[in-house]
C-alpha cells in the first residue's frame, strides 16, 4: 500500500472515544473467555461447545480481514462487478460444499485440526508437510494483518507505525493467550457487526452521491473497459484470458471450483471455526449459516471500490497510478462525518485484529497438537499442553511483528509469498477429497500426490508471466488472475492423477482404521448424532445449503 | 437464521438444577451493549453535534442520526433474542 499522506482523517474526542470502548470490549471478551478455559479443547476447539450462528458468523469473520478488505475494494475499483465471482462462485458454493460433504468427516473423526485428519488418514509423511507450511503460512498472513493495521492507522490518525504494530499486537496477544479460541471466536461475531455498522452507511451514501446503481453504471460505461466492469460473464478483465470460453472456464474451474474449494474446504483458519461447534450439525451448519451473509458482504465491500474509482480521482482508471488499494480510505475521508468516521476506524482496526487473530489461534492449534505433542512430547498432562499453546501464542505474536517491520520494507515479497501459499490448498483439498472417497488411496500417495500437486502448481506459476511477480520468468504466456487459476487446476489435476497411479498397485490402510475418515467406510449413524428427532428445515443442513445455493444462483443471474 | 440455543430435552430434565444460564457471557449481550451504546452515541451526535456542512458531505443525510437509529434497533434485536431464548450451560464440575 502506497502511503497517502492527502488520506490524513480529522477523527475528534467522539470518534476516538467510541474506538476506546472499542477496544475495552475486545479485553473484556477476552478477560471473561478465561473462566471457560478448564482444558486444551477448551483453549484449542472452545470445548466444542458453541452454537451454529456464532461459528457461522465466525467462520466468515475470521476471513473478513485485511486482505479481504482493502484487497477486494482494490479488485472492485480495478475490475468491477467480475470480482463478484470471488464470493458468489468461488466462497460460497465452496463454504456449501464443506458443510454439506466435508465436515462430517472433520468433525466426526474427531481430529482436533486438518493437518490430523491427514495424518490418521495417510501417517506423518503428508501430516509433517501440511502442518509445517500451514503454521508457516500463518504467521506470515498474520503478520501481513499486522502490517495493514498499523499501515492504515498511520494514514488515516498519523499515528507512527510501530505504535499501532505493538497496541494491536498487545491487544490480540492478550485476548488469545487468556481465552484461547473462544475469545477469538466471540471477537469475530461482534466485528462483524461493527465492519457491517460502518461499511453499509458507506455503501449507501457512495451510492447515492453516484445516483444509485444504475448511475454507477453509466459512470463505469464511459471507462474504455466499461463493459467488462458492469457484467460478471466472461470476466476477461478479471483473468486476463482473452478467449470467452476459456475465461469461463478458467473462473469456474480454477478459482470456483480448485482455488476457492481448496481454500475454504482445507484452511484449518476456517475449518476450525466449524469444529468448534457443539454437536456435528451444527459444525454443518457454521459454513452454510455463514454462506448468507458472505453472499452479500461483496455488496459492501466490492461496491465502494467500483464508486471509488467513478468519485475518487486517485483510484480512477484514468490516474497515472490508480490508488485502488486505498479505494475505501479515500470513500470514507470522501463522505463521513464525524461519529461515523469512529465506527469506521473501529471497524476496520476491529476486522484487521480479527483476522490476525484467527491467524494465531488457528497456529497454535497446529503448532501444540500437531508438532509439539506429535513429534516432540505426547506425555505430558493435559494443561501442559494448554501452557504449550499460551507460550506459543506470545511467540507467535512477537513473530507476527517481525514479519509486520519485514512487510513495511518489502511489500511486493509479501503478496507474492502469499500467492505462494495458496498454491498449497488446491493440492491439499485433491488429496482430502480422494482420501475421504477411495479407501483404495494409500499413506504413499498421500504425500507423493500432495508434493507432487504443489511443486506443479508453483513450477507453473515460476514459468508464468507474473503470477509471482519478479520470481515468474514467462516461459509460459500467462499473466494475471488466470496464471494463478491455471496453476492451481494443473496441480489439483496432477495431484488426482499421479495419488491413483501411486496407489493402485501399494497396500492400503487396514480397512478398521479409516472408519470416520473414508465414506465408505463409515456407518451413517456416526455421522447422525440424534435418532428420529423432528428438527425444522433451517436445521438440517442439506435443505438450509439447498436455500442458500437457491439464492446465490439468483444473485449470479441478477448481475450477469 | 435463529436458532435454538436450548438443548431440546433442557426443560423436561431433572438434571435442570444442574444446569445454569450462561447469562454474562452470551455473546449476544455483548453485542447488544456495543451497538448499543454506538447508537446511543451517534444519535446524540446526530441530534446535537453534527454541522450542517457535515451533512453537506454525506449527500444531505444525517448519517450519524440515521446510523444511531439503526443500531439501536439492532441492539435491542439482539437483547430480545438473548432473552427470549437463553443459552442454557451445563455446570462445570471438573478441575474448576
């Protein structure tokens, strides 16, 4: 992000107060979160005791961070309405699918994470590679949350960036280390009001100043690329693939159905979440509860980036640099008063702690059950295990600042290592979604296919014209969006095939071992926790999923 | 979207002394009280501290009163959920 100093708000007492009581919540959250913690599932998996609304609304929380934030007001801004295709496409059938096909598996194998589904599934060798580079994969992300905050606070207050790093960074830490996922969790729910109280107002007032949507339209109609930017199909702008057909294809199939699949279905950030529930419909249930509000938060966040760039003269297309990863900062320095500016900054300080939150708790899962009990000590008492994962939080954080200083200097490294690591979930969810169908599939090729998977996918991307930027040397003529959709469908393809090539003629896991881990394998009671009990249709998660895919194929359509 | 947060078997059950409302520590009261007091506060703003050239810049809308109004709906939604159907926790008993 560019430093703007022209984005400088002139907050007073009232919008600085109503950020303090902000924040005195999120410590309050976290002080009474610790009188429920008894245990490490308590600290770890929340006891898995929470109804199905707050890991719902958590779920898609714990997403709704920095990235998702400047990140698709920025795509707003650039492309228009094809970015809806991130939610409406690639989340939510996503989200649907790990309700409805996935979680049983999760949650009734009882695992405590993803990477320990792979491992009572395939053994160590593809449990060590997956834990490793998640726990990776969060601090880096984490400290990217980091970095944005305190970015965002230095443009907007004028606060020096390392004060901003090390409150927020305090704050997180002290919520986390005492109430553990709960704290987490019930922070995310009420940010997500907060982000909702101060985006929609926004969303609204833009919408008026361009004279509704449909003003919107004709706006976006004079830019030269005006017609790729008020229809969703064939999103040629959004890919950068010119052939119509192929650029369909390139958005259903890669980012739908392999890059969105792959993250929502495999990332143990969001996983976790669901398994937190308090029975195994209601961990179904989190992700399709969660599935009607992330259907319409691209209302709020999309939009404002698209009336940024027909309002804000630094995000147009027609700048010299558009500004678009501003795009929000410029809307809200644009139209609110007072008052509202307050509920903004605390909703956007609220949507970046949450998500560098989700980060470290979803870390020191892997981090406490999946490295330090599996390969380092597995005897010790339960609570030590709970101290394991307090102790693991206090470094995570103080890495998070690191990688925060580290991203202030190296922005560009940043994303790229980013884009880097979601080249790992498309492998991943080909090797969940063959292991939890084909009891045939052996340990070996759960690990071969998973590294052969990933290699391909960033070989492909090296090869690319920039999907890595500076690391990509343009063998293969693919750029934007679609160098990182066609890296993932390769890898998820190359995964599947080499997984059955290398299992066909090895031995397969004992047949008793997989049961609550492979479909067939499974008696259908153990995914059906109440015999005969009448429950409404909004609690049974196939018909509620039914509901929510109903709708957002009526959204497709709307936009076309 | 609402959804009962009481076990079906909770009223009939004679384990129910055993069992306590998690009144404190419901999240919806907590969200309660936080748009709450945000409506509270932008109402006032907007009834009393927000100028005209304020408004001006938000399109002629008294954004700060309109968003306060809002909230405060909102809060009191989710206060009546909360009341209506209270989260019902078993006691702790072990290593408390």
């Amino acid at each position: 992000m560019v430093l703007a100093a022209n984005l400088r708000l002139d907050a007073n007492w009232v919008d600085y107060g109503l950020i303090g009581i902000y924040f005195v919540f999120v410590l309050g959250i976290g002080i009474l979160a610790r009188r429920s913690v008894s245990s490490s599932l308590d600290f770890f998996l929340s006891g898995r005791s929470l109804p199905a609304w707050v890991t719902g609304f958590a779920f898609i929380a714990a997403n709704l961070g920095a990235v998702e934030i400047v990140g698709m007001s920025a795509n707003g801004a650039s492309y228009g309405i094809p970015t809806m295709h991130y939610f409406w496409i690639g989340a939510v059938p996503a989200m649907l699918f790990l309700g409805v096909v996935m979680m049983p598996f999760y949650y009734g194998s009882k695992v405590r994470s993803v990477p320990e589904f792979m491992r009572r599934r395939f053994g160590t060798g593809a449990h060590l590679v997956n834990a490793i580079s998640f726990a990776v994969a969060q601090l880096l992300i984490a400290g990217i949350n980091l970095f944005l905050l305190a970015n965002i606070v230095e443009v907007l207050l004028g606060w020096p960036l390392w004060v901003s790093l090390i409150i927020a960074a305090a704050i997180v830490l002290t919520y986390t280390t005492l109430g553990g996922l709960s704290a987490a969790i019930y922070n995310e729910v009420l940010q997500f009001f907060v982000i909702v109280a101060a985006l929609l107002p926004l969303t609204i007032l833009g919408l008026k100043k361009v004279g509704g949507y449909s003003g919107l339209k004709d706006e976006l109609l004079k830019f030269p690329d005006g017609v790729d930017r008020v229809s969703s199909w064939p999103g040629t702008n959004l890919t950068g693939i010119d052939n119509e057909v192929l650029s369909v294809i390139g958005i259903v199939f890669g980012l739908g159905f392999v890059l969105s699949f792959g993250y929502w279905t495999t990332n143990f950030v969001e996983v976790q979440r669901a398994m937190a529930s308090k029975s195994i419909s209601a961990s179904q249930r989190a992700p399709i509860i969660g599935s009607f509000p992330k259907m319409f938060v691209p209302f709020i966040v999309v939009i404002p980036g698209m009336i940024a760039s027909v309002t804000v003269s630094e995000v147009s297309p027609n700048a010299k640099v558009p500004d678009v990863n501003n795009a929000i900062l410029y809307l809200i320095q644009d139209l609110l008063p007072n008052g509202m500016l307050g509920i903004a900054i605390a909703g956007l300080l609220a949507a970046f702690m949450a998500g560098m939150a989700a980060n470290i708790s979803a870390f020191n899962t892997v981090f406490s059950y999946d490295l330090w009990q599996q390969y380092v000590t597995s005897d010790h008492e339960d609570e030590y295990y709970t101290r394991v994962g307090r102790i693991a939080t206090v470094a995570a954080t103080i890495v998070a600042i690191g990688t925060a200083l580290f991203a202030s200097q190296y922005t560009n490294i940043m994303n790229y290592l980013q884009v880097l690591f979601g080249f790992f979930n498309a492998p991943l969810f080909a090797t969940f979604i063959l292991g939890m169908f084909w009891k045939k599939m052996t340990p070996t090729a759960g690990w071969v296919g998973l590294v052969t998977g990933t290699v391909t996918s960033v070989t492909v991307a090296v090869l690319s014209v920039d999907a890595l930027g500076p690391m990509s040397i343009g063998v293969i003529n693919l750029s934007g969006q679609g160098a990182a959709f066609v890296a993932a469908g390769v890898g998820f393809i190359l995964d599947i095939a080499v997984s059955i090539v290398v299992s066909l003629p090895g031995k397969p896991k004992e047949e008793s071992e997989l049961r609550d881990l492979v479909y067939s394998l499974t008696p259908k009671a153990d995914f059906r926790e109440e015999e005969g009990s009448r429950v409404p249709w909004w609690q049974t998660p196939t018909k509620l999923a039914g509901v929510s895919l109903v709708l957002v194929t009526i959204l497709n359509i709307l936009f076309w | 979207m609402s959804e009962s947060n009481t076990p079906q078997a909770a009223h009939s059950e004679p384990r129910e002394e055993r069992r306590h409302r998690a009144g404190a520590f419901d999240i919806r009261n907590f969200i309660a009280a936080l748009l709450g007091v945000y409506g509270i506060v932008l109402l006032i703003d907007g009834l009393v501290g927000t100028s005209d050239a304020e408004i001006a810049k938000a399109q002629g809308i008294n954004v700060n009163l309109w968003t306060g109004i809002a909230l405060i709906i909102a809060s009191s939604l989710f206060a009546t959920w909360a009341r209506l159907r209270p989260v019902i926790v078993p006691e702790r008993h072990d290593r408390d």
